[in-house]
C-alpha cells in the first residue's frame, strides 16, 4: 500500500496533544518545549538533523509521565527526582520505534532518557541535546501560556541562570542568553508554533503507519495494568470482524490502525477514574464521554485520516442516535464505524475491568444481541461476529496475552510493576 504519504511530525504532534489534554496546566506543554529546544538549537548551529530530533523529543518528553500526578510533578521548576523516572520510562516506549527506511526516534529515545540530568552530573553517553532540551523544559514551566511575558522574561531569565553550571549547560544559557533579546523567542515560547520541513521523515506505507499505531497504542494502555492489553484487542479484533464482514484487505488494514488510535482521546482521563473498582459518578463519567471528541479533534489535524478518524472517533456512537458525542445516526456511519464500536464492546466484555471479570463468551454474546435490538450496534456486524465468535475471540486472547507480556517486561524493566 504506497497510496497516501504522512508526515511522522504531524502524527508525533497529535499524540503529543492528546498526551497535554490530561490537566489545563499542560495543555501545549510538549509543544511549548519543542518550540523552545527548537530556537536553542538553532542558535547552537545544529544540523538540520539534530534539529529535528530535538524538535520530535520535546514533543515527546513525557510520554513516560503515565499519571497525572507525575506530569504535574515534572511541572514544578524545582520537581523532585522521584518524578523523574518518566524520562526512562518514555526512552523505553520509544527506542524500539522502527519504520522501513528510517529510524528517528532511536536517537530521540536517548535525548529523551537524559534529559532531567543535571548538567553537573554529565557523562559521556550523555548527547548535548539532552542538555538543551533539559533548559527548554524548565523554561517552559517558567513561561507558560502567559500574555505578559514580555514583561517577565528578563526575571525568567534570571531565574534559570542562578543555576548556571549546575542544573543547566553554561553553553545553552548563554544560547538562551543571545535569543532573550528577541521578543518574538517569548511569545512563541508563550504561544507555540512549530515550524518544521514536512518533506523528511514521512511515513508512505501501510506498515509505517502501523508502526506509529503500535506506539500510539502502548502510550495509551500503558497508564494502567487494567487498559494495558485494552487497544491492541480492539484493534485486532476489528481488523479480523472487518475481513469477516467483507471489507478490502487495505480497508481492514486500516480498521487496525483505528483500533489503535480509538482511545487516543482517554490520555486526558486520569488514572483514578480509569481505575475505579466501582461505578463512576456522573462528573466522572462526563470526563470519561469526553474522549471521543477528544480523539476525533486531536486526529482531525491530519485532514488525510480522515477515514481512520471516523472508524477511530465514533465508536460509542449508536445507529438510533442516543450515542455520543455527536449523536451520528445509522445514516452517518460507515461500515468500519460500526464494526469498531462492536469490536470496542466485544473486547471490553471479554477482558477483566476493575469492577469484574471478563465476561463467559454466551453471556458477552447476549449483551451484543440486546445492544442490537435496542439500536445501539449494527445486527448484521453483531451476527458476523457470533458466526465467527470462536476465531475471534482466540485470536483476540492471545494478541492480549501477548500485550500483557510486553506491560509485564515494560513494567519489570521500569519499575512500573
């Protein structure tokens, strides 16, 4: 499949956006960070190269931050070290990104790992981009999205170098030094906009994009040991019922792709909610209604997934209209709209929540049924699925078992355990 060409920039920053969405502190975070390393490093005379891998780490920096209470941690200027193992956390999840033709984010992965080390505590494995981003990140947490930052950038300034020589590179202050005199450095600082060539680094190919989902997906499922296998059994299992169904093998490609990213809105629900052992209560749930919009607005900025953003975002839609968050009717969803939402439902009911087991195939099956009859899933795709339920559902356990071994190691190897 050689049909469509993605910019890896713009799928790192739709991730990157979702990951911010979690606490209106953090919102444009990541992207106020990468903004800043940017400048740094272009004042430094980094390659283009460089550049770029310094832009993708700040985007991604805290993707190891699984809690929102490690994310407002690392917000603090003066954050404690214990809310710095995200950095090992986040070099994990992405060292072994690997698309045909290139490999970015190995290098990013490296950036990422040291870039809480004080500069005091420098070694040679340690690249001088981690020390930049390092200054860009405490930066940002000084700046913030403020609209009198003019007006406080020369006691930001003065703020980071108290620590010159000690917490920061005296070679990336004084870079910081020579930009402070630009007032266009502190308002993009304050109000992000990345600026990047889009020709390098594209993803052209089916598989490259399923790459980036396998990363969408372990950022995802990783926050919790109940949500840690949720992604991948969905995403499978919508590619099998969509081939069963009768869709293109590139359609069913896609509906993979989809499942991976059809929870991408629930980074902005924290923890305690996804880990609730009881019901939730109506402010909860209001949080939790709310990832769909989230994942259909944070996709939406690639105009190109289009497709896979409808599949991805509708999935708790229902043909009568009574869904959310856009009450769609049966008029307005797609077959792989409606093999998603029975993929979601299917996979959810088979595996083990923090307020009950997974559910025995017969009674998993009836609750399909009913959800059928009362208008909520699609007839036709809750049959194809019961006519082929045994298929599915081995295949759906062991891509889940083997999903959990990965959380298992991941977590043995972080201590995330």
């Amino acid at each position: 499949m050689n049909d469509f060409s993605l910019s890896l920039f713009d799928l790192v920053r739709c991730l990157s956006r979702a990951m911010d969405l979690i606490d209106s502190h953090l919102v444009q975070h990541h992207e106020r960070v990468a903004v800043i390393a940017g400048h740094l490093a272009k004042e430094l005379g980094f390659s283009l190269e460089e550049r770029r891998n310094l832009l993708l780490a700040g985007l991604l920096h805290d993707s190891g931050a699984l809690s929102l209470e490690e994310r407002l941690g690392a917000l603090s200027f003066d954050s404690d070290s214990e809310f710095h193992r995200h950095a090992e956390i986040g070099f994990r999840l992405l060292k072994d990104f690997n698309v045909e033709g290139f490999e970015p984010l190995d290098e990013v992965a490296r950036i990422i790992r040291y870039h809480h080390l004080p500069w005091r505590e420098k070694n040679p494995e340690v690249s001088f981009s981690s020390q930049v981003l390092l200054l860009a990140d405490r930066l940002s947490v000084l700046v913030g999205p403020q609209r009198t930052v003019l007006g406080e950038a020369e006691s930001i300034l003065g703020k980071v170098e108290e620590l010159s020589g000690e917490l920061f590179a005296p070679e990336a202050l004084a870079a910081l030094r020579r930009l402070s005199h630009k007032e266009f450095f502190w308002l993009e600082a304050s109000q992000p906009r990345i600026r990047f060539e889009k020709s390098a680094w594209r993803i052209r190919n089916l598989e490259g994009l399923k790459e980036m989902g396998r990363l969408f997906a372990k950022v995802i499922d990783f926050r919790s040991r109940f949500t840690a296998t949720h992604t991948s059994g969905v995403a499978v299992s919508a590619e099998m019922l969509g081939r069963f169904c009768g869709m293109s093998e590139k359609d069913c490609g896609l509906l993979w792709v989809a499942g991976c990213f059809h929870d991408l809105g629930k980074l902005a629900v924290p923890n305690e909610i996804l880990e609730k052992p009881k019901a939730l209560n109506e402010a909860e749930f209001n949080v939790v209604r709310a990832h769909t919009f989230h994942t259909y607005s944070v996709l939406e900025a690639i105009p190109s997934l289009h497709l896979v953003n409808t599949w991805a975002s509708f999935h708790h839609e229902r043909l009568d209209g009574k869904g959310y968050p856009f009450h769609l009717g049966a008029g307005d969803l797609s077959l792989g709209s409606r093999v998603m939402a029975v993929a979601d439902v299917f996979t959810a009911l088979s595996e083990d929540r923090p307020y009950r087991t997974g559910m025995d195939p017969e009674r998993m099956r009836g609750i399909l049924e009913q959800m059928a009859l009362g208008g909520a899933l699609d007839s036709n795709v809750v049959a194809t699925l019961g006519e082929n339920h045994r298929e599915l559902d081995q295949m759906r356990a062991s891509t889940q078992a083997k999903a959990l071994e990965e959380y298992r190691a991941f977590g043995v190897s972080t201590g995330n355990a």
